[in-house]
C-alpha cells in the first residue's frame, strides 16, 4: 500500500502562487515557444541556499499579507524576521514550517483564503523574498523575531521584547 502526505492548505496556496508567478516570468529557450522554468527541483529537499521555490513561494506569501501596500523594504524586514526564526532554537527549522507555525502570522488564522490577486504586490513579495534568502539585503530588522502592526493594540507580552526598528507600519522585536 502506498501513502500519500497530503500537503496543509497554506503549502498548497504557497505552490500555487509559485507556478503562477513562475509561469508569469518563465522565458522560452530560443528557437522555441514554450516557456522553460529555471533548473531549481521542485521537490522537497534541505531549506538550504540555493533556497528552493518553496521556501521563495512560502517567504512571498507571508509578505505580501504582512506588508501589502508598504514598500520593499518592509517585506524585505519581515522576511527577515522569518529567516531570523529559522535560524532561531524555539521557531522551525524550515521557512515554510516557520510561516505556517499557527497563528505567528496574522494572515493564517483570518479566515480569508490566502489569494495573491494583487499582481504589482504579489511581484514586490517576491522580490523582496528572493533578495533577502540570496543574500544581497543586509536585516534592517537587528535580529527581530517579532514583529507587530504600528496600529495594532501591543499585546503584554511584547513589553518584555527589544523593539529595534520601525519600517513601514511594523514595529520590529527580538
């Protein structure tokens, strides 16, 4: 008998959103008219660089909905905090395990279906997923683990954190 591993929901909406950027920005080889994805494997393999387009699709998804309509820079910042709990002993090991960890993303416990409808926001999230996991931005965050709205009511427990930096509507914390 053969087992299958179904996938959560959020990984699925994550694949989703990668084929469709994917084939949003697939180029064909030349001398032909089918596009052609790049040489990463799409199966599962050690959250390692070269990143996989997991962890890129998983990483864009929790900035487009953590800093929609903000700037590259902000979802630079959050996908550092993500990558900054992936390197941390009480978070995940992966990226995609660390955005889909319960409710640690407001996003993922709404009750609103995870659609990247946006196409402008939905490039920006990538954008700033890929510079951050090949490392060409520096964390503006300081090592942030945390992170909350600017407008958001501060729960007590975020009195006990660091606050390191504000970027466009989020208050960083480690």
């Amino acid at each position: 008998m053969r087992l299958i591993r179904l996938l959560p929901i959020a990984a699925c909406a994550s694949l989703a959103s990668l084929a469709i950027w994917a084939l949003n920005h697939a180029t064909a080889p030349a001398g032909t008219s089918t596009p052609m994805l790049s040489g990463y494997v799409a199966a599962a393999a050690a959250d390692q660089p070269p990143y996989l387009p997991g962890a890129r699709a998983c990483l864009a998804e929790a900035v487009y909905f953590e800093t929609q309509g903000t700037s590259l820079k902000a979802g630079q910042a959050v996908a550092h905090v993500v990558l900054n709990r992936r390197e941390h002993d009480e978070f995940p090991q992966s990226v995609c395990a660390v955005v889909g960890d319960g409710c640690q993303f407001s996003y993922q416990c709404d009750g609103k279906p995870e659609r990247m409808a946006d196409p402008e926001e939905r490039d920006r999230a990538f954008r700033a997923a890929e510079t951050v996991l090949e490392g060409q931005v520096t964390d503006p965050t300081d090592g942030a683990l945390y992170f909350r709205a600017e407008d958001a009511a501060a729960v007590d427990w975020f009195e006990t954190l660091d606050r390191t930096v504000e970027i466009g509507g989020n208050i960083f914390y480690r």
